[in-house]
C-alpha cells in the first residue's frame, strides 16, 4: 500500500478531487457498508491561498490538502483493500470548526450501533482521544502515544455515546504550504489500526457525553474550561493555552521547511522517482481520469 503507481493516483486523486464530488453535492455524507465501526474525515482543508496541487516525491507526497484528503484516502480507498470494512462518514468546514459531523449527529439520533469510531486526521504518529476517556486504554495500547489535542471532527460525534480516537495519519506542516506527508510512517499507522480492528471490532466502547455549553460562534465552556477559535492554528485552544498557541505558531509556521523535506527526499530510491515532480491542477487530472478506467471507478464513492 501506498508504494506503488496506481496507489500514489489513487491519493493524488484524492487530494485534487473537488469537495462537491467527493460529498455528492451535500453537506456531510453516510457511506453505509454495514460496518460496526465508523470512520470519519473531512473533505475541506486550509489552502493557504492557493491552488491545490501534488507532489509526488517517493517516500514523501507533498499537497496542502493532506489534511484529511490522506485520511479520505484511508477510508476509500487503502482500508478496503485490506479487506476492512467499516462504514464512513465524510464531513465539510472542520477547518472553520463548524464541521457538519454535527448534522450527521444530529440526523442519526443517540442510539446508532457503533461499537466505536476513529479518524486519521492528525499530524505524525501517535493518537489523541479528547474526552473518550473509555478510549485511552486501546489507544495505548494500539497506537502506543496518546497526545493531547483540542478538537475534531470526531468530538461532535459524543452523542452517539460510543468511543472515539483520532490517529496520527503520517502528515506534517498541516495548515502550512509546507505540508507533506512521510508515506511510511502513514502505512505503519494503518497496520496498526488494522490490529486494533482485527482484536475489538467486536468490543462495544461505551462513553458518556459531557455537557458542552456554546456561549458565541467563537468558544465555548466543556469540562469547565473555556475554549476559544484560533484562527492562526484553526483550531479550539483552551483559554489558558490561547496566547502560548499563537505565538508558538507565528514563531513556527513551517517548522520543517522545504529545503528539509528536499533534503529528506534526496535519499529516495530513484525508482520510486518517477512521477515525481509532477504539478496537478484539478482540471489536468480529469483529463487523466476520463482516460483511466480504473479511475473513473472510483467516482463512484
Ligand atoms: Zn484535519
């Protein structure tokens, strides 16, 4: 997964594909496969300004959208063929932190029988599981680093009372024009969702929802702290840490910059180079894709 040409397109056609498509013209999307297990990601991404496009660069695969186009990918694409199937809930505006997995939550009522749901919408390795406290354990235990983070698509999904665990997806310098991701370290993530899988599909991870109370468009009081938007991160900071966030993202907006990732990419097998390079706008790759039939199969997700 993930090495050879037909996966590397399969991803980049993820990356460039336009929203509309991939939600079907709606604003969340059910895909229901009679799976146990829901997994979620979002389909928008912060585009710093410009347009998207992908770079394939062996090892390593560079596009603003990796946030969570990577975990779109996941979940269509990389996850079926490993014969695991779940069923998946795609999401619009969770970088304006307005995610419609709150309409989703909203449509499906308190009592829908998932044992439990989980993305690959996070930098790195590692997980994170908020307030799914009946989580951390399998988190630990699977995925090895448990790291604390604010929120996500999956935190809107409390009210179906089950556990929830956000996973490292193998992306870095999210929200950056630096963004890249190593491919290696998102395959070893997935193997390790694929035990997680194999061992507790079956185990029903109950969780109990804690009152959130909104008080404005911008924050909101859960667990007795205020959480406030931050525009620079494009996320939930709790009060306290709002300052510390900002300025640590100011000081760091690309902390790996691309003369890093170039660097990293020399040591690349030169026959895993072939297609490197190459710029995609959207309306290349449909070009592409009318030529490809196997491509044009994927439309139908
Ligand atoms: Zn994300």
């Amino acid at each position: 997964m993930f090495k050879s040409k037909a996966d590397k397109r399969t991803l980049r056609y993820r990356c460039v594909q336009p929203t509309e498509s991939l939600l079907h013209g709606k604003s969340f999307r059910w895909i229901e496969n009679g799976g146990k297990v829901l997994g979620v990601a979002h389909c928008d991404s912060v585009h710093c300004g410009k347009p998207t496009v992908f770079k394939n660069r062996g090892r390593y695969v560079r596009s603003t959208t990796l946030d969570d186009r990577l975990g779109v990918h996941i979940l269509l694409d990389v996850l079926p063929q490993m014969g695991i199937t779940t069923d998946v809930l795609l999401t619009d505006d969770e970088e304006i932190g307005q995610s419609t997995a709150s309409d989703f939550a909203e449509t499906i009522g308190t009592d829908h029988p998932y044992n439990w749901i989980f993305s690959f919408d996070r930098k790195g390795s590692g997980s994170v599981v908020y307030d799914f406290t009946t989580m951390e354990p399998y988190a630990k235990h699977y995925f090895k680093k448990v790291h604390r983070g604010s929120f996500s698509d999956i935190s809107y999904l409390e009210s179906l009372h089950v556990g929830a665990v956000n996973i490292g997806a193998g992306y870095h310098n999210e929200h950056t024009l630096n963004s890249f991701a190593d491919l290696r370290e998102t395959q070893k993530q997935v193997n390790r969702f694929a035990n997680f899988y194999r061992e507790q599909r079956e185990t029903m991870i109950e969780h109990t929802p804690i009152e959130t109370q909104w008080d404005s468009e911008t924050d909101f009081v859960y667990r007795g702290s205020r959480y406030i938007w931050s525009s620079y991160s494009r996320d939930w900071i709790p009060e306290d840490e709002h300052e510390e966030y900002a300025n640590l993202i100011l000081g760091a907006e690309s902390p790996i910059d691309e003369e890093e990732v170039d660097r990293l990419t020399a040591l690349n097998d030169p026959d895993e180079m072939d297609l490197e390079q190459e710029i995609w706008d959207a309306s290349r790759l449909r070009q592409m894709i009318e030529r490809d039939e196997s491509l044009r199969l994927m439309d139908r997700f």
